[in-house]
C-alpha cells in the first residue's frame, strides 16, 4: 500500500495534578494513542505529546493539607502520571508540564506579544470572596446551581450537565466550597484577552470542518449570545506563574494550560532536532489535531484558537470530542470519588483489555460510555481468548507437533485469504474515523468466519489416519495466516498482545507486507498468549 508520509502533532488534553489517573482519563489518551498507532502503520510521521495541568488554587490547597510544598506535590503526581501512562501503553514522545521554565518562557513571550497588540484590557471587575478564608474563590472554589438549567452542585466555569459556560457571579445559590458559607462581593483589577475581537475569524474556522456536526453546532450557540472578554488573571493567594509587571497577580490556569502543548513541543524540537516552526507558523505544513474530553470544548474550539490567532500561529486541524466514562451511571471524577484508579486497574487486569473494551464502545461521536465489569469479562473472554487466541492454539498445536513448527508450501483457500485481505481496506479507513466500536465488530464476525473454516475442515479428522497428513499442514498454516491477519487488524489497540504474536509468529506484524501470505515459515512453540478473566471478579467494581 502507498505510504503516506505527512507530518503529524497530536496532543491530549492535560490531566490535573491533583490526583491519580483513572479510567475515566485513560479513555481519552487510549482513543487518541490507537489513532497515533494506526497513523504510524500507514506511514506517517506523528509526534505525540502531552503534560501536567500544574497551577491554580486546588493545587494549592491540596499540598497544605498534605504540609508539602505544592513544587513536591506536583513533582510527585507527575512521576505518578508519567509510570501510568507508560503502563497503558500510551507512546508519548514527550511529556511536560505546565510548571516547566519551557511554559514560562512561551506563556511570557505570548502574553507580552498580546499585550503590544493592544489584545489584554485592565479593568477592575467585583469577584466572589470569601470572608472566612480571606480570599477570592476561582471557580473551582464554588458551587451552585446552573444558571441555565438549574443543576445543583455545579462549580463556577461550566455546567457539567447542560454543557452551559457562564461567569461564577452567574451562578445560582453559590457557597464556598471551603468554607461552605456564601460568598460576598469584592472589587479586583483583572486582566481580560478581548475575545470579541476574534469572532469572525474563529467562526469562520470553525465552519472550516475542524469539529464533529454536533460539536460544531453547540459551539455556534455560544456565538449566539457574543462572547465576552476573557478573564486570564486570579488573585493571591493562587499556585501559578505571576503575571509580568503585577506583584499579587497570577495566570489563570487556562491562560498557561493550552500553551503548555506549544513549550512541550518546543522541548521535543530541541531534542530531536525538528523544526518547530513547520508545526505552529501559519504557514504550515503539517496537521495539529487536539483529542479532548466534551467539558472543555469551549476553550479549545473557542478560547485557544483565539490566541492562536492573536499570536498569528496556526489553528488545529481537527478537535477530536468524546464523551465520559460513567461509573453506575455517573461520571468518574476525583472530586468525587467516584473512579476505578490506573494503579486500581493493573492489580486485577492487563492494559490491553481496557484498550480493547473502550474500543468496543468508542467512535467519532462524543456519547457517553458505560463501564460494565460484567461485559468486560465477557467481552474479553469471548472475542480475545474464545475466539482469537483459540484459533491460533488449535492451529500452532498440530503444526508444532506434526511439522516441526512449519508452515506449509502455499495457501490452501486463497479467495478466503483474499475475503480477509479486501476487509483490510475497510478497517484502516474506520481506524482513520475513528470508529474503533465498528472495527471491533468487524474483527469479531471474521474470527468466527476463520474458526468456522476450521471446524468445517476438521484437520484432527485426518490426523486420526495420519498425523503427517499434507492436509493437516495446509488447513492449519491458512488458520494462522487468518490469526495474522485480525492480528494486524488489531495491533493500534492491543500493542502487548501482539508482541507476544511477534514473538509467536517470529515476524514484524506490518501493513506494509500484509498482502504476502505467511508460508513456508517456521513458528515457535504457542504459548499462552492471553489468560481468561476469572469470573470471580465480576464484583470487583461493581
């Protein structure tokens, strides 16, 4: 197949250093690592980058009720984050964090470059404050009830309901969420990004095909009302970068946060020798493609581009939207405490089966998906190890023990080779969709179709009159070139299964010779390749 070898930046959005990576996180790194996966099979050049939301009030917080400074706490969740990403496999050629001198520099220069272009206002704004804590509450901080929907227990940015993005003196009801008392009004000089001036030109660029039909047309509702000017500074006391020029004024964490995808990168140019600006100028010549949870849409479709814009660097090319992991029906978040940890995770499973089981459920809308210990140990049991892995064992078993490990001479059933081959095609165009929920399927209904060819040709049939028998041989290798092939068709979503396949089969598993059949190879010994979940733990989550 033709290799395509466009230059590619991925990026993920950044999980917060206030706690452990779960599940619910994990959902979006693994969408987003299968794609960078599949993109390298068929030849691209990706770079693939993330790193830690460092900065702002909770943080802070935190690291005081642990009596550790909040340098030692951020450095500890990023070493935390840094060995559970590895463990999922998610192939990151860089991870930063938003605390990094690299942010800094970049966060400065811009804001420095916006401020001469007359694109910051000073204006002094009544914030909420509490007077118990003597101090102004960043959003994070307060809770009430959603001023368009009416939800309760919202914080003070977004409702994570209706997806409504409002101001916190917008809320209904709110309290503290320190002190639990209700919050007065305070005056404070703030800094503002003047987003209204981007308006046309971010609209435009959103019609342009960067985002999903539905994402795009919730983004156009917030058009509709005119967007505001956006506030990038919070008051002392806050954990953050100080803002030049204001002794008691800090970055909000959305200010150095997106920029954070930009100083990662630069890092990784410094250390690969690439050339950064074929990435960010507006002239590109690559493709910047961001993969973000549903509750952030505004600032990356909306804020973030805006900057961009303002700096006169290029805008992502697409913004990959999912949805949430629900746990009995209910979001997983560490605020509260409703999570299956990645540490959690390890103890009892593989990285692999949650790899695959968000596959079965993922694709390119931004529904929520349900976790279900129950149909995860099914799933796992019945499409890997009854069906896949069954297949190459039945199959190695008589090559191993009849032929030394040889596979045959030629194909036996190449128009079934061929069905496979044909199917290929299909699969690589969902990976691209990301319609990883279809892939699964497909991948599925063809193991039944290679375990079938077996069960109709019986190869123990004739092994009972001769288990030298040619036939033996031929019926067996075409079962392991169809193992190789969904092999193949797997390989963006379950990276340790197939090197141990590798190891098995004793070939690379590449798109670029998967048209050869393997013949006339020798195979090693079949070892297990996949254990079956016990269902004894079907009540481990639950």
């Amino acid at each position: 197949m033709n290799m395509i070898k466009k230059k590619m930046l991925v990026t993920c959005a950044l999980p917060y250093a206030n706690g452990p990576i779960h599940i619910g996180h994990l959902y979006e790194h693994i969408q987003a690592d299968i794609w960078v996966r599949y993109n390298r099979m068929i030849g691209k050049k990706v770079f693939f980058i993330c790193a830690d939301d460092t900065h702002g009030t909770p943080i802070m917080l935190k690291s005081k009720e642990m009596n550790i400074s909040p340098k030692i706490l951020i450095n500890n969740i990023f070493k935390e984050h840094c060995l559970d990403f590895l463990n999922f496999n998610i192939s990151y050629d860089n991870y930063g964090s938003t605390d990094s001198k690299e942010n800094f520099n970049c966060l400065k220069k811009i804001f420095l470059y916006l401020n001469k272009k007359k694109y910051i206002i000073k204006k002094k704004i009544l914030q909420l404050y509490d007077l118990k804590e003597k101090m102004f509450l960043p959003d994070r901080l307060i809770k009430g009830n959603c001023p368009k929907c009416n939800k309760k227990n919202q914080y003070g940015d977004h409702c994570e309901k209706c997806g409504c993005v409002y101001e916190a003196l917008e809320l209904l009801n709110p309290k503290s969420v320190l002190s639990g008392i209700k919050p007065i009004l305070k005056k404070s000089t703030h800094l503002f990004f003047n987003l209204p001036l981007f308006e046309k030109k971010i609209k435009n660029w959103i019609d342009s095909g960067v985002l999903h039909k539905t994402i795009k047309n919730k983004v156009k509702e917030w058009f509709k009302k005119g967007l505001k000017k956006w506030d990038i500074s919070r008051d002392s006391p806050y954990f953050g970068f100080k803002i030049p020029g204001y002794k008691k004024k800090y970055f909000y964490v959305w200010m150095d946060a997106p920029i954070c995808y930009i100083s990662t990168f630069k890092n990784l140019c410094k250390k690969k020798n690439i050339i950064f600006d074929k990435f960010w100028k507006h002239n590109k010549t690559t493709d910047l493609y961001h993969f973000i949870g549903k509750d952030i849409i505004y600032f990356h479709s909306v804020f973030w581009p805006a900057i961009l814009e303002g700096i006169k660097f290029r805008k992502p090319t697409k913004i990959f939207v999912h949805g949430y992991v629900t746990l009995n029906k209910k979001k997983m978040s560490k605020s509260k405490n409703k999570l299956i940890k990645a540490r959690t995770w390890l103890k009892y499973f593989d990285s692999d089966s949650l790899r695959y089981y968000f596959s079965s459920k993922s694709s390119s809308l931004s529904n929520d998906i349900e976790f279900n210990i129950q149909e995860f140990i099914y799933l796992i049991n019945s499409n890997i190890v009854n069906k896949i892995i069954n297949l190459a064992s039945r199959c190695s078993s008589f090559i191993n023990n009849n032929f030394n490990g040889m596979l045959s001479k030629s194909l036996l059933d190449k128009n079934l080779y061929n069905l496979f081959l044909k199917k290929t095609k299909k699969i690589l165009i969902l990976f691209q969709k990301r319609e990883l929920s279809s892939i699964v399927r497909i991948i599925t209904k063809y193991s039944d179709i290679a375990n079938n060819y077996i069960n109709k040709k019986c190869p123990w049939n004739y092994s009972k009159i001769n288990k030298y028998n040619e036939k033996i041989q031929l019926i067996c290798t075409m079962g392991i070139n169809l193992f190789r092939l969904l092999m193949i068709w797997l390989s963006p979503i379950m990276p340790d299964l197939i090197s141990r396949t590798e190891n098995f089969l004793k070939i690379k598993l590449s798109l670029k010779e998967y048209k050869n059949p393997l013949i006339n190879h020798k195979i090693s010994i079949f070892n297990h390749l996949y254990n079956r979940i016990s269902i004894s733990y079907i009540n481990i989550f639950k």
